[in-house]
C-alpha cells in the first residue's frame, strides 16, 4: 500500500513541474484542430464518394 501512495505523490510532483497553457491557447488550439479534422474528413469523403462512382462506372460496363 505504501508504494500506492509513493506513486501518487511522485505524480503530484510532476504535474507540478508541468508548464500548463493558457485558457486561451488550448481554445484555439482546439477550434485549429477540430477545423482541421473536419478538413480532412470532406477531403476523405470526397475521394471516397469519387472513387465509388468510379468503380459503379467501370462495373456497369
């Protein structure tokens, strides 16, 4: 049981040394990278749905 206790109180000491981001900067990072996922999901789905009816196109043939 004490390493259980020696474990977290390393942690707390660690998290301590971490250099958190501003309110701010994890905001726009965040709407950045939601932005870019749904970037690239139209950017996937286009090709997808592109190919599709490319492969309907030679199959019907």
């Amino acid at each position: 049981m004490n390493k259980v206790f020696d474990f977290f109180s390393s942690v707390k000491v660690e998290l301590s040394k971490v250099t958190w981001p501003k309110p701010e900067l994890t905001v726009r990072l965040t709407v950045i990278v939601i932005l870019v996922t749904v970037v690239v999901g139209f950017f996937l789905g286009g090709i997808d749905f592109l190919l599709t009816k490319l492969l309907e196109l030679i199959l019907s043939k």
